[in-house]
C-alpha cells in the first residue's frame, strides 16, 4: 500500500526554468519536479534524487513532501525518463488531500495454471480503479487454476480491495483460456529439417 508516511521526502522551492538549469540539477543528483492541482498555482520544485528513485521502483506512490516546513501529499503522475540512460529527468506530481479518492490504473497479477492443454492469454494487464489516494494497493490477482478452454475474466471478475471501485469498463477482457495449440505434420517436417541441418553443418 502506499502510505502518506512512508514516502516522507523534502523537497526545494525551484525558481530557475528551462533544459540548462534541469541539467544542473540533475548533474548535482537531484530530480525536477511539478506539482498542480486543486486550483493552485504549480509548485516547482527539486527532489532528492536517489531516495526518490527508491520510492518509484512501485507504481502510483504518494509522497509526502516536506515544502519549507509544511506537509504536502502528492501523486505521482507522471515520470519522464531518458530513453537510453533511464535516467529520471522530470516528474509531475498532483496535489492530493487525505481522504480523498483517485483514479489509478493497477497490475493484474494472474495465479494457478489452466486446465492442461489449455493456454491462458492475458489480454489486459491493468485495470483502472477509483480508491483512497493513501490506500493504494500495488497490484491485484486473480486465480485461472484449472479453468477450461472458453473460460474467460473481465475486469468485473477481479476482486478488489475494500474501498476500490472499478473505473474500467466492466467487460474489458483481462485473460482468455484457449486451447494450446497441436503440433502439425508441418511444425514435425521442419523440426526434423532442422536438426539435420545441424548435423550436417557440425560433420563439415
């Protein structure tokens, strides 16, 4: 669950703007950030950067932000990355309040296996959920053992936590059983061609 006092970090009124003073405040392992909401002017600010990388390892976290003395929760957003590096470059945040509820979307983690000669295809691996924005949970699960072939889960399937309510379409296919398909004279041919290849490339 993400926990507003698990998350607790402190964070610097930014004034500077623009891609040069991003870059020295990365250079300096730090991490620039935004945070709006509830009708308030953006908040620009910088977050330390290797203890917030450890917090974004898990999806939809609230920080709790330590803003020149006063308390701030917040949701993450948005992170922006470097496509080669993976370095954090910047992050948005949105202002939330206690008790409030969001919308996030979550994993869905399938346990078990199908019915044998079947195969599980999973079609959806996230479903969006309105919940308590300090309450998050960090995946749900959903079991396929034993199902057989033509079974199917929608998003209305999966149990969820109490206090959650589904936001994704109710019918939005999240796992299909099929049957696991046969071996065709074809696929054997080839198999066979195959390893004779091999052979003979080894004998030369």
């Amino acid at each position: 669950m993400a926990e507003s006092t698990g998350n607790h970090l402190v964070a610097e009124i930014r004034e500077n703007f623009g891609k040069g003073w991003a870059r020295r405040i990365r250079a300096a392992g730090k991490i620039p950030a935004v945070i709006y909401g509830h009708g308030t002017d953006p908040v620009h600010v910088t977050l330390p950067g290797h203890e917030t990388a450890l917090i974004l390892r898990k999806s939809n976290q609230i920080l709790e932000l330590d803003i020149d003395g006063k308390e701030q929760l917040a949701l993450v957003k948005d992170v922006q990355k470097d496509p080669v590096r993976q370095i954090i470059e910047h992050i948005d945040l949105i202002v939330v309040r206690k008790g409030e509820k969001v919308v996030v979307d979550i994993p869905v983690h399938l346990t078990g296996e199908s019915a044998p000669g079947t195969n599980a295809l999973q079609d959806s691996t996230t479903i969006s959920i309105e919940v308590e924005a300090i309450h998050i949970p960090e995946s749900v699960t959903h079991s396929i053992e034993g199902l057989e072939e033509g079974a199917h889960i929608t998003a209305a399937d999966i149990v969820l936590p109490k206090g959650a309510t589904l936001v994704s379409d109710p019918e939005l296919l999240i796992v299909g059983i099929t049957a696991a398909k046969a071996a065709t004279e074809d696929d054997a041919e080839a198999e066979v061609e195959a390893v004779v290849e091999a052979s003979e490339e080894s004998a030369e």
